[in-house]
C-alpha cells in the first residue's frame, strides 16, 4: 500500500523520502550533502531549493518526516506489507512498535534522537517535536488508568523511555554485539520487567510469540 503524502508537493516529498532512503540504506548523515540527494532523484542540487533554503533544512524535515513514520509504526497505523497488527493506546504496546521501528531503522533512529543538526528547525518541523511525547504519555495513560497530568505517570514515563532509549542508541551506533533476535526478546522482557516495577498495578501490552 502506497504511503500518502502529507507534505506541500511532490518535489519536497521526493527529496525528503531520498535522505531516508540513502540513510537507510546505509549511507552515513555526515557524507550526504543536496548534490548526492540530487544525483539520487536525477535533477539539478538547486532543485532542492525550491523547497528548502538549505541542505540543513532538509534534514530537519527528514526528521520530521521519520518521527512521522516512527509514529505510524508505533501505534500500529502502517501500510499492509509492514505485517503489524494494529495497536493503539489502550490496546497494543507502543513500546514495541517504538523498538521494532529503531531495529529496522537504525540510521532514522539516530537521525531523531542522536545525530546533531545545524541550524534551527522550520516552525512546522519545530511544532510537531512534542508530538510523540504526547502520544506517549496518552498512551501510558491508557495502560495505566493514571491522568495524564500527574507527575507519577511523567517520571514513570521519563525512567522507562530512558532506560529504552539508551539501549536503542547503543545499539544503533553498532555498539551492541548480540544476536539480533536476542537481542530485541531481551529489550522487550526487560522493558517489560521495568514497566511492572513502575506501574505495578497496570497492564504492559506484548503480541503473542514474543
């Protein structure tokens, strides 16, 4: 199933989705640049600048646009082949989705949440940083029973995503030697094993085989 835009037009979707693509396939942020983006879609660098006012720009939209697609993944709202079962706040493990994304994503991973960019984000990419955080915690919500204002469920929240997080990055930068497999039962049973200890009275959502 095709992926919408939800971009301005074409153009800046396809320069967008080039970055992905080049990073996903194993192409490091730091020797990408607007001539190789372009060389990728076979048109001019300065084509680029009818959507973006630099190559630093571009970036930022390309996280945007991985945030976007982290979410997707997480709440289970993902194109057919993806395989997932749907999975929202009160009835799927965000959790889950959150780490499947960083393992089949490694460099989108990195891009989010550890590769440091110049410049400052376009309003649009700035307003929609908080996003996931809010879904997060709607989410925790859910599974907790807890209001989503109470300083509980935010310092819970902050422990267990932390905790994630920091596996995530080191086995993102390549610096976890484990067999894969093992590797994603192990993150998830202790994922699993911390949310019980933070909100033992509340339910931790995994599919079954896991």
């Amino acid at each position: 199933m095709a992926r919408k835009s939800k971009l301005s037009s074409a153009g800046k979707d396809a320069f967008i989705s080039a970055v992905l693509e080049m990073l996903d396939e194993g192409t490091a942020l730091r020797d990408l640049n607007l001539r190789k983006v372009a060389r990728r879609l076979g048109c001019a660098h300065t084509n680029a600048y009818n959507y973006f006012g630099s190559f630093e720009e571009l970036l930022w939209w390309s996280l945007r646009e991985a945030l976007e697609r982290m979410i997707e993944r997480a709440a289970g709202d993902v194109a057919e082949n993806d395989g997932l079962e749907s999975a929202g706040p009160a009835g799927g493990n965000l959790m889950e989705g959150y780490i499947d994304f960083a393992l089949h994503h490694p460099a989108w991973y990195r891009l989010i949440w550890v590769e440091p960019l110049g410049g400052e984000p376009p309003r649009e990419v700035s307003e929609y940083l908080d996003v996931p955080s809010r879904i997060y915690i709607e989410w925790l919500a859910g599974c907790t029973g807890r209001e989503q204002g109470e300083e509980e469920l935010a310092a819970g929240g902050r422990i267990l995503h932390g905790y994630v997080h920091g596996e995530l990055a080191a086995i993102c930068s390549g610096r976890a030697r484990i067999n894969p497999e093992k590797l994603r039962s192990g993150l998830l049973a202790h994922t699993a094993r911390l949310f019980a200890l933070l909100f033992p009275d509340s339910k931790f959502f995994l599919k079954e085989g896991v």
